[in-house]
C-alpha cells in the first residue's frame, strides 16, 4: 500500500499547495488506506464468489463492519 499512498499524499500536496497542512496528509493518508483496503477487500471478495465455499467468506472481515458498529 505504501508503493500508492505517498504518490497520493505528494499529489493532493501539489494540488493544494498552502492549503495542505500536518493535520490534512495524516486524513488522506487514512482515507487512501481505507480506500486501499476496501478495494483489495473487494477483489478477494470476488476472487471467493466462485460459487465452491462460502464457508470461507464468513472468516473475512467486511470493509464496513467497523462503521456498522460504530453506529450501533
């Protein structure tokens, strides 16, 4: 993940330039790794719907359960 998120956090420094501060690289470097993980959640939830075990789904963690039960 490393490998995308400092192009990423150089990227949205350039763009913002004054605007970026200490407090704004740590919230996009947190977004870009919720993106990240969301995607790879994604792509080994797709790579498991092969239609053979669901068994194994169940021992994933879904990429919303924490914000699910934040809310509860």
């Amino acid at each position: 993940m490393q490998a995308i998120e400092e192009p990423f956090v150089t990227a949205v420094k350039e763009a913002l330039g004054d605007r970026f501060t200490p407090t704004m690289e740590v919230i996009y470097r947190k977004i870009i790794k919720f993106i990240l993980t969301t995607l790879t959640t994604g792509f080994l939830y797709y790579d498991l719907d092969d239609g053979t075990d669901d068994s194994r789904r169940s021992s994933m963690i879904s990429p919303t359960s924490s914000i699910v039960s934040a809310r509860n």
